[in-house]
C-alpha cells in the first residue's frame, strides 16, 4: 500500500536554524515514475517519516542508491585497527649469580613481549673462564619463559662454547641483552647489561636415551615408548674429589609406570661420571600416556649433595589424533514417524515423538594395518567406536512446533551417515612422531522434522522439509 504523504526532498539544515524550522521546509513531491513506470526509490528521496526520524537525531542523510564511488570512499574513512609498535624491552638484574645446570635463572626488566604476540630471548656475549684460567668465547641465545611484562625465567643447560658454557667450574663475564621477537619475526633489542656469573656445582646430564636406540639426533629425549629402559649418563663437577675411602655416588630415584618405587645408583672410587640404567616399565592397561619423574642426586664421601629433576613422557608405538571433525556423508530418505497431529480450533504446541525405532551399529576402518587394538580407537576418538547408536537416545532428535488451527502437523525423521576421520600417529623411542594413515568411523545422527498442511486436510501427510536422500 502506498503512503498518502508522497516522496520529498531533504534540505540541508542551515546555520543557525533549528529543527522545527528545518521540517516545515520539508516540501511535498509527487512520486516520479521510475524505469518500470512505478516510482522511483534510487533518487536521493526517502519518505518523510525517515526525514523525520533522521532529523530528530541530527544526522545527515546519505541517498539509499549512492555511487560506488561514495561507498568506497566510505570504506576509505573507517578506521582501521592498527597494531602496536614491538616494544623494546630493558634487561635491569639477572639472578641468581651462581648458575648449575638445570637450575632456574630470573631475568627482571621492563617490556618483555606476551605470548600471545611473540616471545623474548636472552643472549649472552662475552667469555668463559675455566678453573684453569683457560677463556673461550661465549655467544649464546635461549628462549625465555614469560611470566610477566617485568619478569621471565629459563632452566639453565650447559653447552660447549661458543653455544653456551657450564660443563666446567668457571666463570662467565661479558653482557646480556634481551630481545623481543614479533611472530612475523621482527625484533626488538634491549641495551645490554654487564654480568658476571659463576658456574656453581651441577649434576650434568651428558645423555639420557633408550637402550633400544642410539637416538642420533639428539642427547637427550624427553619421550619415549613404554617398556623402555633409559640410559643415563652422568657426571657431578665441584664436589671432593672421589676415592676408595670418600667414594662418590650417582643415584637416581622414581617411580616406574606402574607407580613401584624405585633406586638405582652407581659408586665410584675414582673419577666425577658413571651411567644409570633406568627400567620404566610399562603403561596400565588402556592407558595411552603417561610419564615417569627422575630425581638425580650426586653424593661425595663429605657429605655434599647436589641434585637435579628429569621428567620423561611415555607413550605407546600407535595412537589416533582426532580433532572432533565430522561430516554428513549419506543422507537417507525422510521417513514418517507419526500419524496426523491436529491443530485444533485454536492451535496446538507438540514436541518430538516417534513411534518407531532406528538402530545403527559404528564401525571404524583403518587405512594401513599396524594391529591397532579397538580400545586405542575408542580412546582416540573418545568414543565406542563399534557400539550401537539408537535414534530413541539420540539427543539431536528435539523439536517443538506449534500447529496451525484448522491444519494438521506430522512428524519426520532423516537417518544422517556420519564420517569422523583421525589421524594414526607411530612414535619411535626417541620420541619422534610421524602420521603413518588415517582411521575412519563411520557414525549416526538424526533430523526432525514437523511438515504442516496447508489445506487443513490429512491424510495424505504434508511433504516433508528435510532434503531428499543424496550422497555426498
């Protein structure tokens, strides 16, 4: 129905008039035909209760049908959101002053970059000095743990110069500085800081690796397979020297992976290194992962101990990784579940029910074949991946609608084929892990429907809404 007010045109608001004044010089047009001899809505006019509206709250009114240009230009002026500069950050204390190996070093300063924009790193330059008075060149950068703008923390690990310093009592002097690392990899140094650090008594760990692989790639792993035996190679520096009288001892004490105590330790006679064999026995029962804690401790015939932690995850040679996808792959045609439902002579609210039951069974493919135990499926996908699904418990089958006086509503269900695809993971017992294939299960879901007739006549049932059955 067309308004009895007409179209208009819209004035500017001039200086010093207001908006009572503004609306009487609203002026009355007649409607002009557009292309189709209708009137035309695209030329810069609107209604007047839009004029009157815009008015009220002073805003300017720009035409329903402007250029692309204007919208463009539009776009042009928004803002836009800009990120903020890489801070720079300031390195003012690193503590403690004496460092052993696996011991925690706090960095204070200023600006240090969160996690979620990047990470800072620690360089230290400078040189290393022996107990024997012997220096080398020291550069050697490591990750910091954020904590705070103010503050970040690192375990310290010996290296061999030039990387790093620690495998010898000594001492270190030269300056750190920290830098602020974008995640586009740009960076942000700070000025450095003059230190000098010691390089206390520490337990070094030279090696810790399974005694069924060498494990070229690296010195020591921190995951392996269960029914591992780790070998630890050890050595104690800045305790007494070890005798037949002052013997000094190597010992290790965990629990394996069924929760046992356990201690292994070597004595020694003469020299500061010896290596630990570590059993870790094997997982429970449908267990996937788990770890094993180590507490070192090196012992010498004075009585002065140092000590050290270790943590190893193991896990089994095969597992699935599923990230929760799932897709339609079939659907089936829709099936009546109910008879004809009346709306009465004034309408009716109904819920979901179906006088019939649908029962599907899971399965699950495996695209190589490794002997996958089910229970590892189960695990991985985080469900029964063979058990039985029915449509009287499925939850997707909740629906209310309200049926039309004078119409009748009846109830459809969709039988759905699911697909849920995960990935099969091998990992050695270095800890390196690799996807070998993919595991498929096939799942089911159901669709409600509720159709209403339209001519107040039932039966025949109204077609349903659901799509037809397809394939995808």
């Amino acid at each position: 129905m067309r308004s009895r007010f007409g179209q208009g045109s819209v004035k500017k608001l001039a200086p010093g008039r207001n908006l009572l004044a503004a609306r009487a010089d609203i002026r009355m047009e007649k409607p002009e035909p557009g292309p189709g001899g209708s009137a035309s809505v695209c030329e810069g006019k609107f209604n007047i209760m839009k004029r009157l509206v815009f008015l009220a709250f002073g805003l300017g009114l720009v035409g329903a049908c402007g250029s692309e240009a204007d919208i463009m230009q539009a776009r042009s002026e928004t803002p836009q959101t800009v990120e903020a500069p890489l801070t720079t950050p300031t390195v003012r204390l690193v503590s403690p002053p004496e460092w052993q190996a696996g011991g925690v070093v706090t960095v204070l300063g200023n600006d240090f970059v969160a996690p979620a924009r990047g990470h800072t790193e620690l360089r230290l330059v400078g040189t290393f000095i022996d107990a024997a008075g012997k220096g080398q060149a020291v550069d050697m950068t490591m990750p910091l743990t954020y904590k705070n703008a103010g503050r970040a923390e690192f375990v310290f690990e010996p290296a061999l110069p030039p990387a790093g310093f620690g495998y010898d009592l000594g001492r270190f002097e030269g300056a750190v500085s920290a830098v602020n690392v974008d995640d586009d990899d740009s960076s942000a140094n700070s000025q450095e800081l003059a230190v000098s650090v010691d390089v206390g008594a520490s337990l070094l760990i030279w090696s810790m690796k399974p005694d069924s692989n060498g494990c070229a790639a690296t010195a020591r792993v921190s995951s392996t397979l269960d029914g591992e035996t780790l070998i630890v190679d050890l050595e104690a520096i800045g305790l007494t020297q070890a005798t037949p009288y002052t013997p000094l001892t190597l010992r290790a004490t965990y629990a394996n992976l069924q929760g046992e105590p356990k201690a292994v330790e070597a004595r020694l006679s003469a020299g500061r290194r010896s290596t630990l064999e570590l059993p870790l026995g094997n997982l429970p029962e449908q267990q996937l992962q788990g770890s094993v804690s180590i507490n070192l401790a090196a012992v010498d015939g004075l009585e002065n101990e140092i000590t050290r932690f270790s943590t190893v995850t193991v896990g089994r040679e095969y597992s699935i990784v599923y990230d929760g996808n799932v897709r339609v792959a079939e659907l089936y045609a829709p099936v009546q579940v109910s008879s004809c439902l009346p709306g009465g002579a004034y309408g009716s609210s109904v819920s979901y029910s179906a006088g019939t039951n649908e029962t599907r069974s899971r399965q699950i493919g495996f695209s190589v074949n490794v002997g996958l135990s089910l229970w590892i499926a189960n695990v991985g996908f985080g469900m029964n991946v063979s058990e039985s699904v029915s449509s009287t418990e499925s939850e997707s089958l909740s629906l209310t609608g309200h049926i039309w006086a004078g119409q009748f509503g009846v109830f459809y269900r969709q039988t759905q084929r699911l697909e849920r695809l995960g990935q099969i993971v091998q990992r050695d017992a270095c800890g390196a892990e690799q996807v070998i294939g993919e595991a498929r299960v096939t799942d089911w879901n159901w669709a409600p429907d509720l159709a209403i007739t339209t001519n107040g006549t039932c039966p025949p049932a109204p077609p349903s809404n659901l799509p037809p059955a397809q394939v995808f």
